[in-house]
C-alpha cells in the first residue's frame, strides 16, 4: 500500500485512465487542488490549484487515452472546464456554464471510444457535449485557430415516473450506445440509430444526433452501478445483487458465491483475462496437471491461466456456455471493500468498512492490540501487527432489553429496546490489566483488556453526560473521568473484590474540562495527585485520600492564566543533564499546551509560570501532547509528540522555541480526534472526525535530527521568526535598542566613559519589550522576569541577560500571531454602546473603566498616559491639573480610540475592522481573542 500525500482537505473525487497509469484525485475545500500523478513512481506530475478559482470543486473526470481532464464547479450554475493537462497550463483550455442547478450533477464521463466527447448525467436528465477547435474565418477562408470550446445539449427523452431517476450510466464498448440505469431498476438505452448495431462507431462530432431509443425494466431494486466491460454489461443494486448482460440486456449471469449489503462501486481488472479451458476426461485434476504449460496471451503479455471446463461458470442460455469475466473489486455500503475471484466466487475482504465514525481509540501498553469505539456502539479489537481484527462486540446488542409480552397479547409479540448509546472515550490501564470505556450518557464501563468480554454488567451511573476523559493513576488503582458536564468522578479498584468502586465526584470548572492529569507524585495520604485544567484557565487539584460519601475533594483551585486558554496538559520531568547542584530537581512541573500557540511549564504547587516558549505556528494550535523516547545504540532520546486539530508531528527536546526543531505532516483532513504512541514499536495511532478508518503511522526520527541540524547554531534558526530575517529592520532595531538600553542603565547624561557590554539588567527587560511593540501586562511581566532569572531550575538568581538569551525571550513571549485589532474591538464593545454604525463609550465611562478593571491605572496614572497618547505637549499637560481629562471628547468612538489615542492608522485599521453588525456574533468565543474584560482578558 502506498501513501499519496498532496492534499489539505477531504479528497472527493479520483478519477484515471483505461491503462491505470495516471491517476487523478481532487478535494474540496477552501484551496481547492487536482494532482495527477504517475501510477509508476507514485509521484505527481501536475498539480492545478484552485481550478474553478474560489468555487468548490464539485467532480473531476480523467479521459481514457490520458489527454483530458474534465471538472467541474457550481458558481451561479454548473460551470464545466475542460484541460488539456500535459500542456501544464493553470487555466482550462475552454470551459462553458450549464443550465444545471447546485449539486444537480450526479457523474459526468468522458466517452471511452471517442475522447473528445463526454456526458453529464442528473436526476432526470442526461447532457451530451464535446471539445472542438474554434474555427474563424480569415480573408474568406475557414482557419483552424489553437483555441477550443465546448458544445454541449440536453438528449430528451419521455419522463415516466415509473421508471425512478436516473443513477448511473456507461458507454457500451464496440457501439454507440449509452445505457442509463435508474432507481427503479430499468435502464434507459440511448443510441444514434433504432437498430442495434454492433462495432458501430460514429463520429463524436455527431453529438446531437444522440435520441433516446427505449426503456427496459431489468431488475426491481435501485441500480447503483452500471459497467460496460468486454461486450458484457455488469450492475449492482441495492440489496448486493451483481448481474451481468450481454450488449443486448439480456441477462447471461449472477453471482452466487456471496452474499453483500447495498453496491456501491464495481471496478474491474484493467488488463483481461487471460485463460485456457482445459477439459480433461476424468474430470478432476491429474498428476500431470503441473506439467500443463499454457502459452502467453499475446494481447496481454501474461501467461494463459489453467482453467477445467466444469469448475468454470455457465452463462443462463440454453447452451450453457462458458461465462467468464475479469475479477473485480466490489465497494459496499457497509462491508467495505472486496477483491472478487469470478472463477471461484470468493470475496477476499481488503478493507472492513464500517457505516458508523470512529470516536475513542486505546492502545494496549504490552500486547501488539489496539482498540477502537464506534459512535454506534461497538468496539474492535485489532492486532495491529498481524493487521487483523481480533474480535468485535455490540455494546447496544449487549445492552439490549427484551419486554416479553403480555399475558392478554393474542400475537405475542416480543419487544427489544436497544440503547442508542454511542462509545466516547477507551482507556487501558498502565498496568495492561484494566480497560475502561465512557459511553455518551454518563455510562463507564470496563472491558476484558483482551478478549473484550464485559466485566460491568450493571453500568456505572454516577454522571449524565458524555465522558471526554479517562485517566487512571501510575499504578492502575485509581481512576478519574471527566464528562462533558465539567464534572471529575474518581474510582478506586478493589484488588480484593476485583470491582471498581465510586468514590466521589466535583464539579469546579465553569467551562469545558480540557485535560486530566493524574501525576506521579503522591499526597501525604498516599494517594497520586489529580489535576484538572479548563477553559476557565482553572487548575484545580484533587484530594483522593480525603474523599469519601460519594464528594471529591478540592485541594487548591488556581488561575494558571491571564488571557490563554490552556487546551491540554502533561507531567513535565526534569532534564536528563540537569546539574543538581546547580539546579533545582524537585520542582513540580507540568508542561501546558494553549491556544495563543505557545508551551508553559508551570510549577503546580504554586502556580507559577517558570517557562513560555514558542510552538509550531500551524493553522491550528497544539492541543494534544505526549513525551516519548527513543532508544538507539544504548543512547536515549526524548522528544515531544504533538497534534493539532489536523496536524500530527515530532519535536525534539529540549523545547526552546526553534522552529527547526520539530516536523509535523496532516494527519487528518478535518480534525485529529485521538491518538495513542506505542514506544517500543515507534507506531502512532490516529483516528479522525467524521471518519471510520485508524491510521497507523511510523515514527521517524532521523527526520528530526536533520531538520535540527540544518537549521544551525546560536541564532541561526530563530531569524526565520524576525521578519526579514537578520538583514530586515526588526533584527537591527533589536540589536540597536538592546546596547540603547545599557545607556539608559547607565544614566543617560552621564559624563563617564560608556562601556558596552553584552548584557543588560533583567529588570530592563520589560520596557525593551515595550519598545520593541510587545506591551506585556503586569503578570506577563512577572513570569518574563521570573524565567529570565532562573531559567526554570537555577538555583540562584542571575541579574543581568545576554543579547542572545534576550532574542529568544522576545520571540518566545511575544504574540505567535502579532497583536489583533480584534481584541481591542472586542473589549471595547463590552463596555461600550452599540449601535448600527459604531461603537461609542462616555468619557467618564471610559476613564472609570480603565482605573477599575483588570490590572487598572490609578486616576493619575491614567491622566497622564492618555495626556501623551493623545499628542499634549508639556506645555499643555502644565496648564492642566491632574484629572482634568478635557483633552479627550466627551463621546470617545472606536474609531477615536483606534486612531488618536492607540495610534493605529486608518488603513490599518480597515484591514481588520468590520461593521458592528457583521462582528457582533464573534463577541462570545472562548479564544484569548475575546475574554472578560475584568481580568484584562475579553469576551
């Protein structure tokens, strides 16, 4: 199996050639891609973006000779493009807007025999078109010109609801003729003559003489597929049935070997059969059968397969001949994907297909075993070595209650409830010997961890909403689940018993639980610490040892957080070359992904922020983590694995902001939902949203170390995060203001002699922050100057920083993605008025806001700062006493806001500024964009 990698989004459509060479494939979504790509090396050689330009791609269909390609997009109406690809052309070579409402297409195809012809089938209509060059006339004379267009028109035909809507068609080969089978089971037979004429070939450009000839009623179920291969017409329909006609639809064969749901897509061998028919006497294979040597099929170049006439099936005449036909791979609706050996009629599965999303995935920590829960009920059991499913269980079957009836019933008639419970979330136990399962209403159950046998026949109750967390303690005897109502539950294991017991349950958070953490330190009871984060930016720790009568207690509830919300959490350890007697080894850390792109380590037991540093700056911030090693010549290696909503990747350790260090790839087109690491395989399991397949990948390390490598030394790989780099102005206006600021420490009208240094005093880091357009707020400011003197585990404090040291900090503390006009806006129109045009504050109003809330000014302070902000000389801020604030208008706009006193431009501001009505629905989001304003966070 081969990976294609190329696409960003869902991929919707695939499409190829009659020789299977070139394939190509297209998604849809915000950046529309088609990519063809060579069969043979499987790598892409053209890639068209944005074909329809900012419509979605809808469908796209490759030519059977490889010349042409064919898309389509919904602007107003259909709209058709037609490529010529080889040329490498970006634009299409013609294209041509079609009577056809949004999503009216169903398929579209090229004509196999006749390139420059294609059809586009809808519901209740079929359209004929082909591609010609324009001709023009010049000086009298008809000229072929290097420009094409497309003709394209309607084949009428009589509507009779009898017949259903259309569904599928196929050009039939060596005629004509187009059949059209619909959801009634009849085929609609289009031709350009009454008569049935075989190896009738007729120009394509003819197109309109296309007519509709007859309807036939062949089956009495839905026709999905319809395929015209080797002078046989194959369907499929919507109870499994697979039949074969001639060119004729008379009906030669069906299959009998087995038995499969709903025909969804047939696809056959591209290269035919290549058989000789042996009919021996006895009837049964002799001794001397191996010794049968078959010639090669000249047409195929591949060696004749030995076939006995009686094991080979007999078409439905009266002769009963021979039928034989390529194999194929049949796709299902809810059994996935099949290969088919006509000849012995077995289908060989290739890909278990279920109708229902995954949602919850669990690894085993000994055992090669992986489990997954589905959104209907089931888990699976699979042995990700071998790549084969080991056992499957129906939690709505097992839970099922059979109501027998009652006793004046004259039918008897038996009622079966089954709950519509759907599995959230799986957990094994460190230990390998527990796995829990959180259901969507509130239900935990534990499972067999191997053969998957339910231990729980009485599900535990002790929540009502949707379990999004399991976690259980080091040593496998405790275990706490959080639910969708933001409430934590704790359960202990008997080992006496062998049962699991509820302890207590609390709900502290305000919004939804992000992480749950069990560490591996214990309390003074003996019990392992709990912690829970939110988007509250709520740390909450939980006493175990001292809950009891089904209450949980609380240690200590803590804000981590000013303004980022924290969206998952891990133990933090101590580096492996820490020197203790120089740093500290027993801090209490945890390492904390947010959603302003950025790690924290923080010290727990005080809540401290010991350490920022920058993360991948992807479409989507880090919001799932995992420390992992690797183990190589007896040498270990750390790294950080992470995943974004869509992005999965690799950092190696120790996290310090450079972006060489890490390498990341799409794990998912929509969003990664769960991922578990097996370390001594190097495996990574993925599951996605929307999705029912498990990705298995492999860890690459060798990636990371080179991407490390070429990155540099010292300073080298952080310029990439300056704009323009070393050369740029920011870099130079770093280094300027950095010795600037040693004059400053040094005193500025002194008369000694200067001397520059390499460092500066920490205590200046804040207003150099300042004047490099990073505003920090008074607790930004604290853990700025808290890692700068200790570095997260230096003993003792440094005083003074080096130029190198500084450049990171700046980048690692500074807004990922610059500072927003958003939250200004937002803050704003918390506090403000709003009306149709503008958002507008009273001054008193506006001064009494910023000397109350959040890290506030005193009166004075905030005259003073708005007297300069808004241009007064010192003359004038003479003539005025202290709180007199006559200089700002009485009403002040957002408009006044933005332009006097912040200093933003208009055209600036114009970049990011909508009108009132068009941004007031982004006022309530849980992003650092928008928090309350009391805490200088705004919502």
């Amino acid at each position: 199996m081969m990976i294609l990698q190329g696409h960003k989004h869902v991929v919707t459509c695939i499409s190829s050639d009659s020789a299977g060479k070139w394939l190509v494939t297209a998604d849809s979504g915000s950046e529309n891609v088609i990519i063809i790509w060579d069969s043979t090396d499987y790598f892409p050689q053209k890639t068209i973006f944005n074909p329809h330009r900012n419509v979605k791609l809808a469908k796209v269909t490759m030519s059977t000779d490889a010349k042409y390609l064919l898309t389509l997009g919904y602007h107003e109406k259909a709209t058709i493009s037609w490529w010529i690809w080889s040329f490498g052309h970006d634009v299409p070579h013609a294209s041509l807007e079609v009577g056809i409402p949004r999503g009216g297409v169903i398929e579209m195809d090229f004509n196999p025999n006749q390139s420059e012809q294609f059809l586009l089938m809808t519901k209740s209509n079929i359209w004929i078109g082909i591609s010609a060059k324009i001709f023009i006339i010049e000086r009298g004379l008809l000229k072929e010109t290097n420009d094409y267009e497309l003709k394209i028109r309607v084949v009428e035909h009589k509507l009779n609801p009898e017949n259903g809507r259309l569904t599928c068609f196929t050009f039939v080969q060596e005629t004509s003729q187009v059949l059209v089978a619909t959801s009634r089971g009849a085929v609609l037979v289009y031709g350009y003559n009454i008569e049935y004429k075989k190896k009738e070939n007729m120009d394509a450009t003819n197109y309109e003489s296309l007519k509709f000839i007859k309807v036939l009623k062949v089956e009495q179920r839905k026709i999905h597929v319809i395929k015209s291969i080797d002078g046989i017409i194959a369907t499929g329909n919507s109870i499994g049935e697979i039949r074969f006609y001639d060119s004729q639809m008379k009906l030669l064969y069906w299959v009998h070997g087995f038995i499969v749901d709903c025909i969804k897509g047939i696809s056959f061998n591209i290269s035919p059969r290549s058989y000789k028919i042996l009919d021996p006497k006895c009837r049964t294979l002799c001794p001397c059968w191996e010794k049968v040597v078959t010639e090669i099929d000249a047409s195929t170049g591949q060696v004749q397969q030995k076939l006995i006439k009686k094991d080979i099936p007999s078409d439905a005449t009266s002769a009963g001949k021979p039928f034989l036909v390529r194999d194929f791979i049949v796709c299902t609706s809810n059994e996935g994907v099949g290969f088919v050996d006509f000849v012995t009629e077995k289908l060989v599965t290739i890909m278990d297909n279920k109708p229902s999303p995954a949602t919850s995935l669990a690894l085993h920590p000994e055992k090669p075993y992986v489990c997954i829960g589905y959104a209907d009920g089931s888990i699976e059991l699979f042995n990700y070595v071998q790549h084969k499913l080991f056992v499957r269980i129906d939690l709505r079957e097992h839970y099922k209650v059979v109501i027998p009836p009652k006793e004046d019933s004259i039918k008897g008639d038996v009622e079966i409830i089954k709950p519509q419970i759907s599995v959230k979330c799986l957990k094994y136990s460190p230990s390998g010997l527990h796995l829990a399962c959180g259901l969507d209403k509130g239900e935990l159950i534990f499972l067999h961890p191997t053969i998957m046998n339910i231990l729980t026949q009485t599900p535990h109750k002790d929540t009502t909403h949707a379990i999004t967390h399991i976690e259980f303690s080091t040593d496998s005897l405790s275990l706490a689940i959080a639910d969708k109502g933001r409430t934590v539950c704790i359960y202990k294991y008997d080992c006496t018993e062998f049962v699991w017991s509820f302890v207590g349950k609390h709900r502290a958070h305000y919004k939804d639980i992000t992480a749950l953490i069990f560490l591996p330190k214990k309390n003074a009871n003996g019990e392992y610490k709990l912690l829970s984060l939110g988007a509250d930016r709520i740390m909450v720790e939980y006493d175990i040892g001292s809950s009891s009568d089904e209450y949980l207690e609380v240690l200590s509830m803590d804000r981590i957080d000013q303004s980022a919300v924290p969206l998952y959490g891990i133990p933090w350890n101590n580096p492996p070359d820490i020197d203790p007697e120089t740093q500290r080894t027993d801090l209490p850390m945890i390492l904390i992904c947010n959603d302003e792109f950025k790690y924290k380590i923080v010290n727990y037991a005080t809540t401290m922020t010991l350490s920022t540093i920058l993360g991948p700056k992807y479409e989507h911030p880090v919001c799932r983590m995992q420390l992992i090693m690797s183990k190589k010549d007896d040498v270990e290696t750390q790294y950080l694995l992470f995943a974004t909503r869509n992005v999965i990747g690799l950092r190696k350790m120790p996290i310090d902001g450079n972006p060489w260090k890490h390498v990341a790839l799409l794990g998912h087109p929509i969003q990664v939902i769960d991922l578990c690491y097996r370390e001594d395989h190097g495996i990574l399991f993925t599951i996605g949203s929307r999705d029912s397949c498990m990705y298995q990948w492999a860890a690459n390390y060798r990636s990371v170390e080179t991407t490390s490598k070429q990155g540099g030394g010292d300073l080298d790989p952080y310029y990439c995060l300056i704009e323009n780099g070393r050369p740029g102005w920011l870099f130079h206006e770093i280094r300027d203001l950095f010795y600037y600021i040693q004059i400053l420490c040094q005193g500025t009208f002194s008369p000694a002699m200067r001397r520059v240094k390499d460092y500066i005093p920490i205590e200046s880091l804040p207003d150099l922050m300042r004047a490099l357009g990073y505003f920090p707020s008074d607790y930004e400011v604290e853990n700025l100057i808290v890692e700068a003197k200790y570095k997260v585990y230096n003993r003792t404090p440094s005083t003074e920083i080096d130029f190198e040291e500084f450049v990171k900090l700046y980048l690692n503390h500074r807004p990922a993605l610059g500072e927003s006009f958003k939250k200004i806006r937002n803050a704003f129109r918390y506090f403000g008025t709003v009306d149709d045009t503008n958002i507008s504050m009273n001054r008193e109003d506006f001064i009494s806001m910023l000397s109350n809330n959040g890290e506030y000014f005193s009166r004075e302070l905030s005259w003073y700062l708005l007297s300069i902000l808004n241009g007064q000389s010192f003359e004038d801020r003479c003539e005025l006493s202290e709180g007199d604030f006559s200089f700002l208008p009485e009403v002040i706009t957002l408009e006044e806001l933005a332009t006097n006193i912040i200093g933003i431009h208009d055209t600036d501001m114009c970049l990011d500024v909508h009108s009132v009505k068009d941004s007031f629905g982004s006022q309530q989001t849980i992003s650092s964009d928008s928090e309350e304003p009391g805490n200088t966070n705004f919502v």
